[in-house]
C-alpha cells in the first residue's frame, strides 16, 4: 500500500507555470507506475499522463503534450508534475494516482490516489 501528498497547486496567470509535487510514502514506491489526473467542476477524472516504474517512459494526453512534464526520483519516493504555458482550461484539481500493474489512461487503473491540490489559472 502507498499514500500520496499532492503540493504545489496554486493560482496563476495564463502563460505561468506550476511544478506539482507527489510526495508517496513506503518502500515499494518504484513498483508503481504513476499517473497525474484532474478533475474541473463538473467535468469527469480527466486522464494528463502517466511515468513508468524506472521513470524512462512518459505519455500524455492530447491537451498537455508539449506543455507538461513528469519525472520521478524514486530515491526520495517523489513524481512531479511541472506545468509550463498555462491555459483557463487547465484550471482543476490535480491528483497523482499510483498504479502497481503497468500503467492505464483509466482512472479505474490506479489503486491510490492522494487528495488532490487546486490549479487554477486567470485569463
């Protein structure tokens, strides 16, 4: 089992950056692959991307490619998110998820999810 601290969220303006960090406890940390979602009001568990166990292999959605960045140190049990050319519509909760069996765009996947941090960004 792992639990996840998401920080970093923030207000910013269009065009700004955010670096989310995912803090996970325990000691298996790099059995997981991890994977950041978000959710805006109203709106479904959105899927942004997901980093493989050894940190090698990324994949983002559509809507971020080009922009967003994730990265793990599993010496220190951390995934970030770095969040570059910011746009309204990613304005939402972020969550990071941990997934033991290999990676999924599904939020059904991950068995862990931390609780999310706020990203809201003014036009």
């Amino acid at each position: 089992q792992v639990q996840l601290v998401e920080s970093g969220g923030g207000l910013v303006q269009a065009g700004g950056s955010l670096r989310l960090s995912c803090a996970a406890s325990g000691r298996t940390f790099s059995i997981y692959t991890m994977g950041w979602f978000r959710q805006a009001p109203g709106k479904e568990r959105e899927f942004v991307g997901r980093i493989s166990r050894s940190g090698v292999f990324t994949y983002y959605s559509d809507s971020v490619k080009g922009r967003f960045t994730i990265s793990r140190d599993n010496a220190k049990n951390t995934v970030d998110l770095q969040m570059n050319n910011l746009k309204p519509g990613d304005t939402a909760v972020h969550y990071c998820a941990a997934d033991p069996r290999g990676g999924s765009e599904r939020a059904s996947g991950y068995d862990y999810w931390g609780q999310g941090t706020q990203v809201t960004v003014s036009s």
